[in-house]
C-alpha cells in the first residue's frame, strides 16, 4: 500500500467528517494545501469548464489523466480523483486508466454509476481493484451512486436503492460511498447505518454543517464544483467591469498578491 494511500485511508476514520476542497487544476490544489486541507479532491465539473470541455464525461481519459498528473506534482497531501465513470464503459479500459493514475502518484478516485445499471459500476470497481494490485499498489475507490442526485427511483424507495448499490459495490471492492443530494438526516443515518463504508456527501445549501454530519456518522464532506462555481462567477463579474467600463480599480479588490502567489509556487 502507497504511503499517500494509506493516509488518505486513515482520514476516513477520523473524529469528524474530511472536508475535502475540490480543485480543478494545479494552483487550486497547492492553494488549498497551503490553506491546511488534508487532502485534496478534484471536481470533474470544474477540471473541466478550466480546460475548455462541458461537464459530463466529455473529456478524453487522456486530458483528465494529464490534469491529475500535473496537481500530483505539487502536492504533498494525498490526491483524489474525480473520474466520472471511468471514461468508458469498458472495464478493461478503466484498469488501464487506473493503472495510469496510480503511476502519478494518486490515492483515490470516485467512480459514479450514473444511469448505468449498478452491475456495471461493480464490474469496473472490480477491475479497478486487479489494477492496483497488480502494480502492487492500492487506491481509495469511492462509488458515486446518482440515485439522489438524480432521481433515479421515487422518493420513497431511494434509502432502499442506496442501500442495495451500496452492498453490491462493496461485494466489488468499493472503500467508500458518496451520495450526492441525500440531505434528511433520518436518511443519511440509514444510510450511515446499513451501507457498512465511509458515507460521502456533497456540500449543498441546506445541509447539516460538517459537525452536525459528524454526529450522524458521515465520513467524508465535498465541496464539490462550489468553488469553481464561485470564482467563474467573479471572474464575470470583473471582466464584465472592465470591458463596460475599462476602470482597473475592481481588479485589485481583494486580490492575493504577487508575491504571495509566486511564494505558493516556489519549489514547485
């Protein structure tokens, strides 16, 4: 086992949920080491929107494997990777893209089944799995299961649904379980309860702060694509500023200076 794996394995079991800021390229993610993250994750929505692509596996294996790489270099604290579904649907394939990722030096991924039926995620976590130990290493697998997020069965059977992937990716190998959109918290300690892995959630208005989700047994805490969101949304705002008015006055409201951001880099 990895060192960095090891480790990350480790803040799964801590006295509160990891909260893992999600970065999109490599100066978010030495930005949010530097700010004491314990880890970092990255946002596929966010890795991206940065490289010029939609979100939603539109990306080549190639462009996310290379994003991944370049954030491994700066880093010191363990990486995990947003991979959506492994960028094919073929298992054999996703052992591959593993294999590449664990060369860069990563800890982890998620793997989301989306609408795929769950049979599916189980056979590519399995061959995530053979991977790894035939590099003799070891990864984190998270599986996303969208049943939540995107309605995949009524609201009434949803704990049930979560509940039933959540054993068969166990079976598979999965270490963790990330359920985007469960929020209620009689649901997410059903969950907690009955899934028998480290519970993920994403970070959503509304939901419950870190310590609160701590309480009811959730490991792990996202910030999802929230902060990319936030920063393409200033950088609107300043640029919409600057062409309306070509003022350059907004453009040093509360930004990080010079020296500082080459002293984040030094080394690097």
């Amino acid at each position: 086992m990895s060192q960095q794996t090891a480790t990350f394995r480790r803040l799964h079991g801590g006295p509160e949920p990891l909260r893992l800021p999600n970065a999109w390229d490599a100066g978010s993610a030495r930005l949010f080491e530097s700010l004491g993250a314990l880890a970092i994750a990255t946002t596929s929505a966010g890795v991206a929107w940065a490289l010029g692509y939609p979100d939603g596996g539109k990306m080549l294996a190639d462009v996310a494997i290379s994003a991944a790489t370049s954030m491994a270099r700066v880093l010191s604290v363990p990486l995990s990777v947003d991979m959506e579904n492994g960028y094919s649907d073929d298992a054999n394939v996703v052992g591959e893209t593993i294999r590449r990722l664990l060369d860069a030096g990563v800890a982890g991924i998620n793997i989301e089944d989306g609408r795929d039926a769950p049979g599916k995620l189980a056979a590519k976590i399995e061959a995530i799995k053979n991977a790894a130990s035939k590099s003799g290493l070891d990864i984190f697998v998270n599986a996303r299961t969208d049943v939540f997020l995107a309605n995949l069965v009524e609201a009434s059977k949803r704990v049930d649904e979560v509940l039933s992937r959540g054993a068969t990716y166990r079976a598979a190998g999965a270490d963790g379980l990330f359920v985007p959109g469960l929020r209620d918290a009689p649901e997410i300690i059903a969950i907690v309860e009955g899934v028998g892995l480290p519970i993920n959630l994403m970070a959503y208005p509304g939901l419950a702060s870190a310590d609160e989700l701590g309480k009811l047994g959730v490991r792990r805490l996202s910030a999802g694509s929230g902060i990319s969101q936030m920063l393409w949304g200033q950088a609107e705002r300043l640029a919409r500023d600057f062409l309306d008015t070509g003022r350059s006055e907004s453009l040093a409201e509360g930004s990080m200076p010079y020296p500082q951001l080459q002293a984040l880099f030094a080394g690097k």
